[in-house]
C-alpha cells in the first residue's frame, strides 16, 4: 500500500511539473500547413509544375511535428497515453478509406499515419510504466525481459503495415525517452551528458526515414526544434493568438483525404 502511494505520487509530482505546453497550439497549425502541402503536391497539383521540392522539404516537417506534438502529451499533458492512443486511432479508422484511394506507386495495403502515431504513442507509454514498474519493485525482471520481447515483435510486425513502417515506430517512444530526459536537465555536467545522449536515438532514426539528403535535413531539423523546446525553450513560447478549433483539428486528416479524393474522382484521374 504504501509502494502504491508513493508510486502515486511520483506520478503527480511529474504530471504538476510539465513544462509549458504554447509551442503545441502553434505546432498544430504548421503541422496541418506543412501535411496539405505535401498531400496536394503529391496527389493534386500536376506533376509538371515539379514541386517535388515542396514535398522533401516543408512536407517533411508535418509526421516529425505530429509525432513530437503526440509524445509531448503523451508525455506532460495527460494522465492516460493509452486512451490518448485510442482516440488518435478513431481518427486513422475514419481517414482509412479516402487515404486508400489516394494513388500510390504500390498496390500494398498500408495504415495511415494515424496508426503509427497511435501505436508509436501506446509502445513508448508501456515501455515507460513497464519502467517505472520494475523501479518501484512492482514488476519483476523476468516480466519486464517478457513484456520487451513482445513488445520488439509488436513493433515488428506493425512496421510493415503502417506509414513510414518501423522507424515511424520508433520515433514517438525515442522522442518521450530524448524529451523527458532534457526536460529534467540539471546544471551538473552529468546531467547534460546524459540528456545529450539520450537525444541521440531520436535524431539518428529521424535522418533514417528519409533517402534524399534534403528531406532528411527537414526532418531532423524538426527535431532537434522540438528537442530544443523540451530543454527549456517551451517556457519562452507565447500563446498561439488564435487556437486552432478543436473539431478542424479532429477533422482535418481524414477530411482533406475525402476532398482530394472527390477531386481526383471529379477530374478522371480516381477510378469510380
């Protein structure tokens, strides 16, 4: 009883310490921005206008900006990842279809973003109570190594399924490992070190998710913007002016998917 109260809280002492959450109302707008760009140079606009360019750069900066956005609140701003997962999931079920009738190079079936951002988020949120557990001595060893190899074969399996498959996956938990760390950075040197580093694994797989050397620069670089604002940054970003409706913000990702699909119905280039 008294393990269970502590263990309490600890997570109340963490959860009344987040940091500031402004920069997350700004993000959403750039990251709603930067996804439409991407989506309308891919599938919309004519291919010989070559805006590929708009596509390995500002369209790169929306799935890092998501996944930063996800582990962030995952993170600071919620007490349950796992139901924050599940709603992230209701999105990525109702946006399935029009996201299959967008043309594709492959005929493979693939779930959208929404479900690498969902199971990313529901994969770093186990590791970390499954953690959390072992400290407190509520878990054993032998059931945390169990817990780990199955979630290695979870992670596994659904990176082939989904949008930017594994390292998509990995991304979300990194960012919650690299984040947390360098928000709870003291002035010792060992402290930094150590933040430092556990930035590293986050950045190394956002340079991975990329082939060509300018998409991988955005995408890093979005990182290592959000990973900033973990260390400190946060608490010098302003309130957003104008916060994003919460029902456009729900809405967008599946809604702006039926639209184009409607166009390229409209314009003979969608099959009826």
């Amino acid at each position: 009883m008294a393990e269970q109260t502590n263990a309490n809280v600890s997570t109340e002492a963490t959860y009344n310490a987040r940091p500031s959450s402004h920069w997350t109302a700004w993000g959403q707008w750039l990251a709603l921005f930067t996804m439409t760009v991407d989506h309308l140079t891919r599938y919309v606009l004519p291919g010989d206008w070559d805006l590929s360019w708009a596509g390995s750069s500002i369209g790169r900066i929306a799935f890092p900006l998501f996944a930063a956005m996800v582990a962030w609140h995952g993170l600071f701003n919620t007490r349950n990842p796992l139901r924050y997962s599940r709603r992230i999931l209701i999105i990525g079920l109702v946006a399935q279809l029009p996201y299959m009738l967008m043309p594709r190079a492959s005929d493979d079936f693939i779930l959208n973003v929404c479900f690498t951002l969902a199971c990313g988020l529901a994969l770093g949120a186990l590791v970390r109570q499954g953690w959390q557990h072992y400290q407190q001595q509520t878990l054993g060893l032998a059931w945390l190594m169990l817990g780990a190899a199955v979630g290695v074969t979870v992670w596994y399996l659904l990176g082939f399924w989904v949008e930017y498959g594994h390292n998509g996956l990995l991304l979300i938990p990194l960012l919650m490992f690299a984040m947390q760390a360098l928000n709870e950075t003291r002035d010792a040197l060992k402290s930094r070190l150590w933040a430092g580093l556990a930035a590293f694994p986050a950045l190394w797989i956002a340079g991975q998710m990329n082939a060509s050397d300018m998409a991988k620069s955005f995408t890093v670089g979005t990182c290592v913007v959000v990973l900033m604002l973990a260390a400190g940054v946060a608490q010098r970003v302003p309130p957003v002016a104008l916060a994003m409706p919460r029902r456009l913000w729900l809405a967008w990702y599946p809604g702006h998917f039926a639209l184009i699909a409607l166009w390229l119905l409209l314009s003979g280039q969608l099959a009826g």
